[in-house]
C-alpha cells in the first residue's frame, strides 16, 4: 500500500497555437464543488461515447472531458458528430478554457490536455519513445486538481491508456468505472483498467449515468466539518463495522487512520447507493460479499514503477553502489518490500540492484523480499504482467533489458523475477524479516495510527543489519527513532540504521486469534507482557526464521492453501490463467519426484523424505531434498510439503542453506501434526491415508 506525489509527467509542452479557439470569457477561478468526469477511448470509442450520451441527462451538475485517440494529421469531427447525441453543449477544448457544468470538452488532433485552477491547459507532447497515453496525462492532473471530484471513465480501446492515471484517481479519493469488456468493441483499454485492481465498477455503458448520479448524489449528502453529532455516530458505526471485519480477518483494520477508514467506508456506501451508515452497518451484517469487498477496498494499492523518480535517482546514484561495493561475496544482499502491492516498486528496486551488479561486476546473491497482507495483488506481483503504459515511467533501455512484450502489455524477464519472493505477509502481526540491508516501505506509515507507526518503524530497526538503510515515502518520517536512523537524505526519507535492537526491546503483535482484538476508537495499546515472555516469543520467532524450510500446505487436490518461507524458490506461476496445483507450479525437474512423493505420503503412515530431487534453476542443477508431512485441521486431511537445498556430496545440507527466512508465521499454526483417524478412497490427482500412525513416526526416503 503505497501513496506518494506524482512525478513529472514526461513530454508536453505548452501549445499557444489552440489559443484561438477559447471563447472571450472570465477566466479567473471557478467554484470547483462540481464533479469532473474524464472519458477516455481510442478504438470503437465514438460509439461508445455516443451510447454513454443518449443515457446521460440533460442536467447532471458535471463537466465532461473526452479523451479520444486522434489522427493528429486530421481535423477532428468529433464535436460534431457527438453533439447529435446530447443536449449539452459540446465543445472542442482550448488553452484556458474554464470548466462549467453540464457542458463536454474534447480534445483537439496534435494534443495532450490537463486541469489547471478550474480551467483546460493544452500543451503539445514531445517526441519520446513508446505510444503517446493523452488520457493517462489527462488523469493525472484531474486527480490533482479534483480529488475527491474526480472521475474516471474508460471505455473501448485498444492498448493501456489510462491504467497508470486510474490509480492517481483512485489515491486522491477519486472513483473509477470502466466499460465491460465483452461490450467494449475492443477490449483493451478497459481490460487493462481492471486487471489493475483499481476500478470501482465494471458496468454497460448506458449504465455509467446512472452510476455517475448515486455517486453524485452520495457526495451531495456528506456531514458538514462543524457537525460533530453525525461524526460521532459515525464512529460508533466504525467501531462496529471493524469488529465485523475482525471476526472474518485476521488483519487489524482498527490500526489505521480512523479518517482513512470513514473515506474508504463512503466509498462503499457511494458504490452500493446507501447514505445511512446504520443501513450500511445491516447490510454488511447480512452480506459476506459486501464485507470481504470492504476489507479489499481498506487496502489501498497504489504503486507504479520508479515512483517519484529524484528519490529513485538518489537510490541509484548513491545508496545501491554503497550496498554493493561492501558486500563480501560470501553474504547475500538481503531486500525487503513490505506493503509491496502489485509488486512495480519492488522490481524497480531489484531492477536497480542488478544494474549496479552487473556495472560493478560483482557476483552477488541478491535476495529481494516483498510483502503484502492482500493475496490478490500479491498474485498480480508474481505474475508480473504490466500494461504498455509502463513505457512511461522507465528507459527503453530498461524497457528492453527486464522486460518481454507479452500480448498488449510487458511481462518480466525470468532474470528478473526470481530475484525477487513475493509472500502474503501481514506486517501488523506477522513475524518481521531479519538481517536486512535495506528496507523499502514507502506510504504505509501514514495510513497508520501514531503508536502503530512506532512500532512499524520498531521492527524496521530489529529486521535491519547495522549500517542497514531504511526507504520511506516523503510524507514519512521515523518519529522518535531518532536515536536509531540517521539521514542519508531528509528530503527523499532514505535514512541509515544505526545501533542493533537489543533482545526484549522489540515486542512483536500478537498473532491473529492470539488475545482480544482491539476496537476503534479506543487507545491503541500494546499489552505489557512478562520480560521472560517477550524474550521466549522472540527466540521462537528467531529460530523459526533461521531454520524453517520453505514450505507449502496443500490439499488432497494438491491444491496450495498456505507458504511459508522462500517457496518461490522452488515454485513459481506460469504465463497465463492462474494455478494453485503445487505440481504445477514446481521447476523445472521438480515435478516427477515431487509427484511420487505425494502418491506416497497418502498411501503410507510414516514422514516421507526424498533426498535426490533436483530442479533447473539460472541455468545450473540444484539438488533438492522435499519431506512430507501428514496433517489435519477441522477434519480436513492436509499435506505439509518442505523443500530446502541437498547437498552435491550426498551429506545433509545445511538447515539454512538457500533458505532466508519469510512468511506470515509456523506452518504448525494452520494444521496439527497429528495424522488424521481416518482414510480417503484413492482418487485420480489426490492421495488418500491408510490410517493414524504414530505422532513419532520416522522419515522414509523416497527413491
């Protein structure tokens, strides 16, 4: 979860030469309580357009901006042809123009367009490398200008415009609507929007109006500053409404900012038409869907690659040759990505180490980690397919050098990605990483609430190395940690870790469903505990850091319900629709002894150790040992499958070799090690039990 300034879009310059066209009238700042709404298209657009204005109103309180892909060597006959399908007054877009209600906008051939104090500013774009994205620059200075009033719409099209500047909506409080695609005459546009996991509703066009009115409507009815009755109820509605998602989630929403819940809450109610927040409160009551599309909606995504570019440079140019040039070639250079969403930032930070490597002609085993607490983004990141609109925010160098083109979009290079293990990792409760050389966490921390920002910036100091460096965004700072991060750079937030935690002096969350839940809006307070406790919690999270192996639980459909630790190590997600069958998903050479060893884990009562596994991987033969382990949770029969590195001798591997540790916490804490009473028939592509075995049964190679 991200949320930073946006950087300079690269390109336009101001275009005089369309002044001509603007209408001689006051231009001085106009009232901006009104909704704008920008509609992008390129490919059967017009139709779509034409649709979306036989369905709008005469009079909606909004203004109108349309974005459509132009021949720049015409002239355009949009304004013509548009204005047959709307009583509005439709005009083509000059420098300076003011913004006014119920009126549409369009851009003009040979030009980008942006918002600017309540009225239109043209500028011509540069020549630069990629396709031109005018809707993408539209939305960036409509987010800025309009916030909250801010609206986003994106119809046919071919290709990604757009899919970068949704986002920039979507962080300002804006809303986003994008036409269904099987509608769309073609789909990509909208697609592309979705795939973001950034769009508020995925509807027909002859729906969007009526979309565009409850939301309206929904913003017409908000409580005034001054009245605090209404507010106040609407924290004893907040207080309720996360007692709800607590008793469903083991992420602790009570954590952040209570103003940032009460806006994501809006945002809800606007979505399903709902003013009352006591109605709200009953309907989350009644539906599941509503309080699991709530809680989604309460993790903010909002990253892009090399997010506030100065900041990056300074990254470049100073923090990542240091980390390089003092790393001994026999440690590895450890990474972490906390709150890393779709995953943009933390392959711009591998992107940048790689670099250096390779400049520096230095081997090193770069380790990247990154965390989200939503599997959904966690899963966009893994699979790391980006729309074409990320040719404007990285070199074409770099577009060439980790990037393939993949259908309309950009996939990573496999160099590239497995510098990098995405985990889903609640940082709130979940044990930190450790022996950390740098810390990228950029705009969690002011989602947060005060005492939890400290306790964040707590684990950072436990989870760094000494001389480590800590990344934040530049509304962040590290508070009264003073004492224990120096600056590198106070405007950019890069700071260097100084000192080492000391053992008792960082307390960890309790694990979800360990003690009560907090509830907002009481004080956040953290439980004193015992010294002995603290210092026993820590040793056990240590050694389980230091020693577990990379692990996954799977079903008897061989279906993953739980990692822990680097399994993208020794599994990774293919090109193309989604797999959770951890056969499938093993490398390359892993399959077959992977699959024999589960065939017989169901069949016998004993552990099942194979020891002569290998897998391909950065072009070398990697032996692999793989133990199974029977168990049960609520009566479902489960499998614990490990994986570390063998060794090439034949001797027992070292127990942290190739294993740093990650993960959300024991994989002992989703399902006993007892073995299950009962047995399953053998089905096709599952394995069945023969019985319980004794809890100390010994391991079994398999061969």
């Amino acid at each position: 979860m991200t949320t930073q300034r946006r950087a300079r879009q690269p390109g336009p310059t101001r275009l005089r030469a369309i002044r001509r066209a603007a209408p001689k009238k006051d231009i001085s700042p106009r009232p901006r309580g009104f909704p704008v709404v920008g509609l992008g298209a390129s490919a059967g657009g017009l139709e779509a357009l034409n649709k979306f204005l036989e369905a709008l109103p005469a009079k909606t309180g909004m203004a109108f901006i349309l974005i459509q892909h132009l021949d720049p060597t015409h002239k355009s006959l949009l304004v013509e042809l548009l204005s047959k399908h709307t009583s509005m007054q439709v005009l083509q877009a000059a420098d300076a123009m003011p913004l006014e209600r119920d009126h549409a906008y369009v851009i003009p051939p040979r030009a980008y367009i942006s918002i600017r104090e309540g009225a239109l500013r043209l500028s011509m774009p540069r020549e630069r490398h990629g396709a031109r994205m005018p809707f993408d620059f539209f939305l960036h200075s409509l987010a800025a200008e309009c916030g909250e009033r801010a609206v986003c719409v994106i119809l046919s099209g071919t290709g990604a415009d757009g899919s970068l500047g949704l986002k920039a909506i979507k962080e300002n409080g804006g809303f986003v609507i994008a036409q269904e695609p099987e509608e769309a005459a073609y789909e990509g546009m909208p697609r592309s929007a979705i795939n973001t996991g950034a769009v508020d509703l995925v509807l027909p066009v002859a729906k969007i109006p009526e979309a565009l009115a409850k939301r309206s409507q929904r913003g017409a009815t908000k409580v005034p500053r001054g009245s605090t009755e209404p507010r106040n109820r609407d924290h004893e509605r907040l207080a309720q409404i996360l007692d709800l998602l607590n008793s469903e989630s083991s992420h602790k929403f009570e954590f952040y900012k209570p103003g940032t819940l009460l806006r994501r809450i809006e945002r809800r109610m606007a979505l399903t038409a709902i003013k009352d927040s006591d109605q709200y409160l009953s309907l989350l009551r009644k539906d599941q869907h509503e309080r699991e599309l709530l809680a989604k909606d309460l993790l903010i995504h909002v990253t892009e690659f090399f997010r506030d570019s100065k900041a990056f440079g300074l990254l470049a140019g100073n923090v990542v040759p240091e980390l390089v040039r003092r790393k001994r070639f026999d440690r590895s250079l450890r990474v972490w990505v906390p709150a890393c969403s779709t995953g943009e930032e933390t392959y711009s930070i591998a992107m940048l180490f790689l670099e250096e490597m390779a400049a520096a002609g230095q081997n090193i085993n770069l380790q990247v980690f990154a965390s989200d607490v939503d599997a959904d983004a966690v899963a966009v990141a893994r699979n790391g397919l980006y729309p074409a609109s990320i040719e404007a925010n990285m070199t074409p160098e770099r577009l060439a050098r980790f990037f393939v083109k993949d259908g309309d979009g950009y996939r990573v290079t496999p160099a590239l990605r497995d510098a990098v293990v995405f985990t889903v990792q609640d940082l709130l409760v979940d044990v930190p990483f450790s022996r950390i050389d740098l810390i990228s966490c950029r705009n969690l921390l002011i989602y947060l609430q005060p005492e939890v920002q400290e306790k964040v910036l707590s684990l950072f100091h436990f989870a760094l190395r000494e001389e480590g460096i800590l990344f934040l965004g530049t509304a962040e700072n590290i508070g009264s940690l003073a004492d224990r991060f120096k600056p590198i750079s106070e405007e950019y937030r890069i700071y260097r870790h100084v000192g080492r935690s000391r053992p008792g002096e960082v307390g960890f969350a309790a694990r979800a469903g360990e003690g009560p839940k907090a509830r907002w809006p009481r004080e956040v307070q953290q439980a004193a505990a015992a010294p002995h406790s603290n210092l026993g919690d820590l040793s056990q999270r240590l050694l389980l850091q230091a020693y577990a192996p990379a692990s996954v639980l799977i079903n008897r459909k061989h279906e993953c319900l739980y990692y822990f630790g680097p399994a993208d190590r020794y599994l990774r997600i293919s090109a193309g629709e989604a797999s959770r069958d951890v056969i499938a998903m093993a490398r390359e050479g892993l399959r077959s002894k992977l699959r024999a060893a589960i065939q017989r884990a169901g069949q016998e009562p004993a552990n099942i150790l194979v020891s002569d596994a290998q897998m391909e991987h950065d072009g070398a033969t990697i032996p692999v040992r793989i133990e199974i382990r029977r168990a049960e949770n609520n009566g479902e029969e489960l499998l614990l499958v490990s994986f570390t590195d063998g060794s090439r001798g034949g001797k027992n591997p070292r127990r942290s070799a190739h294993r740093p540790p990650k993960g959300r916490g024991s994989p002992s804490s989703s399902a006993s090690s007892t073995p299950p009473a009962k047995s399953w028939r053998s089905q096709p592509g599952s394995w069945s039990f023969p019985g319980r075995s004794s809890r100390r049964s010994t391991k079994k190679p398999c061969r």
